[in-house]
C-alpha cells in the first residue's frame, strides 16, 4: 500500500518554482537544501522512508506532531499522516494545543453533533464554531486554515478532538503574579506532577533568556517557567485522560515543537503519569537559510554534565516559515520597554 499520494510533493512544486523564477529573472538563486521533505531517525541519525515513520507511529499510544505554529508545510503534513493513520485502520484521537482544555466540549460539540446536521452549509458551520471558539474575524483566517482541515477531518471521521492547553487568561496570570499569586479557585484549574527537575529548569530559564531576546530579570524568568510547567502539566493531563478512553487506540497531540524537546515537557510527564506508555515525538524542523548536514540538527544535548535525548525521536525537514527571530526581538524588546516605563509611571 502507498502511504502517500502520488500527487507532486510541496517540495517539487517549490523546486518548480524556484527553477521558473531564476530562469525568467537571470538571477542566481540560493540551491535547495537537499534536506527538504526527508525524514531522519534522531538515534542513528538515519534517514528513513515516510512508510518507516508511520510504522513506528502504528505502535505507539501517543503521537507527537511538533510543529512551528505559523508555517504552513507543517499542518500539511499534520492532516497527511493522520489521513494515513485512518487509512490504516486507525481511530486517533486529536489534541490540540492551540484550544484550551475548556474548548473541549464546544469541539466536540462539532465534531460529534452539530457539525454534522444538514441544512446549514459547511461555510456557515466553520464560521459558527469560529465565533464560538473566539477564532471569527479576518485576523484569525490564517490560523484557521492551518487548525480547520484538522477539525473537519475528526468530524468526518468520528474522532474525539479535544484541547490541551491552559486558558489564557490563567496563562497570563501565572506569567504575572506567578502560582502564589492565583487564587484558590484558579489553583483548582491547575493539575500538576511537581515533577522537579533542577537541570531541566536551568536549561528552560536560558531558553527563555535567549527566546526573550536576552530580557533576564529573575523573578519574571521564575515565573515563565511556572507558566511553562503548568502548562505542559495540563497537555500531560489530557493527553492521559484521553487514553483512558481510547480502547488501545493512539492519541495524536499537535502542540509546539518546544513542548517535546530532548523528550522532556509534555512528553516527560505523559511517561510519569502512565509509565508504559509508548510515545513517538516528530518534530517538524524548518531548514537553516543555508544548507547544513543532518547531523547538525540531530545531535543530543548536553547541559550542565547532564546528556538529554535529541530534539525529537524523528524530524521532517520542511521549508522555512515567518518572521526571523531578529524581527520578532525587535517587537518584543519595544513591548517590554513599554510595559516598563507603564509600570513606573504607576508607581509615581
């Protein structure tokens, strides 16, 4: 059996592209990396058939689809392998980090019953559940025809769909005032393991200096990593429940590739709280702007004498997508200094 269709490959299309543009234009352009839509295995750093990947992603109770939540190829692919695990046989569930826990029910809602009644077009259905979400307007079509094809799939293939995340209210008030700062009742939302991981924290509090464009105040970094445990906490939580009610079938998690990394996060505390779990984490990587061996984005990590696992178990090579972290410091550093000079202003 093909896993794949036999319809040209995005990466063709773009060769296509490339190649149409530099003859018309005259201009040398930039070679395609050679990395683009191959598939390696992070152990022995091989490169592996699509057809490979999905066998191992037959054996396994949860399936991590690590994506960069802007770029294109990578929902693409999302709806593509869950396409062949259906194919196979397969009845996933579908979690979403993009909703948050409470928006299960409304997904539901659509996936398992008003989704589904005729009379009402598949436009206006869409549109519904949009508002419903907090999706609707303009602003969010984009995100919407990354996240949409995904939901529409599970409705028409009767498949539990459920969010995973923290709401963003609670996430900007754990970022804010940090978990001693909530409430009882907003404390009563949290599920946590309190796993502790030294090592792990430290690694997190230099990602988050580097991901915050070198901001490092102490107890504003302490309180990202508060947010970012509980977070990967919840997504642990509904991943597990979920299994619970899958009679031997896997759960499919889309989240952020960072919440798999080094298999730690998310997928660290799936396995704390179900040790026999079996998990497959695929990352999609965006390639380098130039081209770079496979090996340079395999390699494990070492930090603090401690050896982490690779970024993920297996990674898809895609196209880069957005803004360039350059671009995206110079917005948050300019938020930051406006958020600074607000909170002096309101202790004069």
């Amino acid at each position: 059996m093909r896993i794949f269709s036999t319809r040209p490959t995005y990466a063709s299309l773009v060769l296509a592209a490339v190649l149409f543009l530099g003859a018309c234009a005259g201009v040398p352009q930039q070679p395609m990396d050679p990395l683009l839509d191959k598939v390696y295995r992070s152990s022995d750093q091989t490169e592996i058939s699509r057809e490979q990947l999905l066998e191992e992603m037959l054996t396994a109770d949860v399936i991590y689809l690590g994506e960069r939540h802007d770029n294109p190829r990578h929902h693409e692919l999302q709806l593509e392998l869950l396409q062949e695990l259906v194919a196979r046989g397969r009845k996933p569930a579908l979690g979403l980090e993009v909703f948050y826990l409470g928006q299960t029910s409304t997904l539901m809602s659509y996936a398992g019953g008003s989704g589904k009644h005729g009379g009402v077009s598949e436009d206006d259905k869409d549109t519904i559940l949009r508002n419903v979400l907090g999706w609707g307007g303009e602003n969010r079509d984009e995100d919407w025809s990354f996240y949409g094809p995904l939901i529409r799939f599970a409705r028409d293939n009767d498949l539990t769909v459920f969010g995973m995340d923290l709401s963003r209210s609670i996430r900007r008030r754990i970022t804010r005032s940090g978990i001693a700062g909530l409430t009882n009742v907003e404390r009563s939302q949290l599920d946590r393991t309190d796993l502790d991981d030294p090592i792990y924290s430290a690694y997190m509090r230099e990602q988050f200096v580097h991901g915050h464009c070198g901001y490092s105040k102490k107890d504003y970094l302490d309180r990202l990593l508060e947010n970012w445990l509980a977070r990967n906490d919840a997504m642990a939580m509904a991943i597990t429940e979920t299994l619970k009610e899958q009679d031997g079938e896997p759960v499919v998690a889309v989240l952020g590739a960072g919440h798999t990394q080094h298999n730690m996060a998310v997928y660290d505390r799936v396995a704390y709280r179900k040790p026999s779990v079996r998990q497959v984490n695929l990352g999609f990587q965006q390639v380098a702007k130039e081209p770079r061996p496979a090996k340079d984005y395999l390699a494990g990590l070492k930090f603090e004498g401690r050896a982490f696992a690779p970024n993920h178990e297996y990674v898809w090579f895609t196209p880069r997508s957005g803004e360039s972290q350059g671009d995206l410091c110079k917005k948050y550093l300019k938020h930051k200094r406006k958020q600074d000079e607000k909170k002096k202003a309101e202790k004069k």
